[in-house]
C-alpha cells in the first residue's frame, strides 16, 4: 500500500493500492524519457515482455509517440498472442516476433519488461537512432541489456545516479567506462543535458523507480478521487485512544 499524507497537517490522506500505482508510475517514467530521448518521428514500439509492467508501458508509450505498429516478443507465444490482441483492442496494430533479434528488427523504441536474470538484447540487435527502456532489472546481479548493448548508448538516463550504480545491473555489468554517460533523467527533461544528440544516436533510460514518482502519482490520483467523488471515504474520529 501507498500512504499519502498532508504536508500542511500531517493528517492521512488516502491509502491506495500500490501494484497499479507502482504500474502506471513506471509506465510514466518511460513515457517521459521517451518524450526527450526518442526521435521525434519514432511510430514503431517493441516490447519485450507481456506481464502487466508490459501493459503499463504501451499504455503510457501510446500518449507520447504516434504508434503506427507494436511489435511483441514473449517467451511464451501465447502470452505474446493475448498481448498483441490486447494491443489491437486499442486501436493500434501488433505483431508478434520470433525472438529477441527479431523484436528489435525496424523499431525506433524498445521496451524491456521481464523479470529475466541473464541479458538477452545484444549490441547487434541495436540500429543507430533507436531509443530503450529498460525497465525489468533492478537488482546489481541481473540484466536485460547485453555489456555490449549499453555501451552502444551515447545517453543513458537514470532516475537518481547513486541509485544506479548500486541496483542497476545493465549498467553496472558493462564496467566502469559507462558512467560517464549516465545522466539523471531529471537534467535531460530541464535541458542541462540533450537527451538525443543526434538522430543516429542510441539512448537508453534504465528505469529503477524514486519515491517521488509514486508520491507524485498518489496525490494526482487522491486529487481525481475526491474532484471525482471516487474511493471509500474512512472516518477515523474516535477510534485511537
């Protein structure tokens, strides 16, 4: 659960459910590195992955790039398949692909969304120009970008930097010498740093999570709920002595 408290009063304010909230608030991260990292004419999505961290990104990727197609690469087919048909409800098409090379094949954006513990996106699966966010590692053991796919990046943005450099295997994994491209993606949004230096460039954002993001997110939603008249109302007058 999420606990949101007033900063006025320090009264509680709402308890909110924390699976979805922590599945939008992620899928927003992307969405916003996306914004700055991406070319501004990206209209194919990869995804790799199908769970519901998956859902959460197309979701959010949807609002900020023009989809023309959603490639999709599971390990199981037919969670791929349900994917793809989920993704078509929504107006956009999919397309499943045969494996992890094949994902990446004519794509401007990557999604990874798996709770894989070995790497499987290789550098040679990269085109120049493409964006990744890479969501599903956060542990300093396990990864999903392959060494020599992260130091394909000229920009890799990260929640918070000291953050990454304990809990981000992707790029903890590719050595020393990527650090000097890891960037708070907070600078690249308020323009300290280009998030894309040039159309050819590669950029990455290794998603791993900051409290403000879930904070951020439960007082947009409380503020909804009550503008809206949503959620169960608690009295809690009387009850602690």
């Amino acid at each position: 659960m999420v606990v949101l408290f007033s900063l006025d009063s320090g009264e509680l304010l709402a308890i909110i459910e924390a699976d979805r909230l922590g599945q939008l608030r992620t899928g927003a991260a992307s969405a916003v590195a996306t914004k700055y990292m991406a070319r501004g004419d990206s209209s194919v999505l990869g995804i790799v992955g199908s769970g519901v961290q998956a859902r959460a990104q197309f979701e959010a990727l949807s609002r900020v790039l023009n989809l023309k197609l959603v490639k999709v690469f599971s390990r199981s087919r037919g969670h791929a398949e349900e994917f793809a048909r989920y993704i078509e409800s929504r107006g956009f098409d999919a397309v499943v692909a045969g494996d992890y090379e094949e994902v990446c094949r004519g794509i401007d954006v990557l999604v990874t969304a798996t709770n894989s513990k070995d790497p499987f996106i290789r550098g040679s699966y990269i085109a120049p120009g493409m964006h990744i966010n890479a969501i599903g590692s956060n542990w300093a053991n396990r990864a999903e970008l392959a060494p020599d796919a992260v130091l394909r990046a000229d920009v890799i943005a990260v929640d918070d930097v000291a953050q990454a450099r304990e809990e981000a295997g992707d790029l903890i994994m590719a050595g020393d010498v990527v650090w000097s491209r890891v960037v708070p993606l907070a600078d690249v949004v308020v323009g300290r740093v280009r998030g894309r230096p040039s159309n050819g460039s590669v950029t990455v954002f290794k998603s791993l999570g900051i409290a403000v993001e879930d904070l951020v997110l439960a007082k947009l939603i409380y503020d909804r709920a009550v503008r809206e008249g949503r959620g169960v109302e608690v009295e809690f007058r009387g009850v602690f002595r």
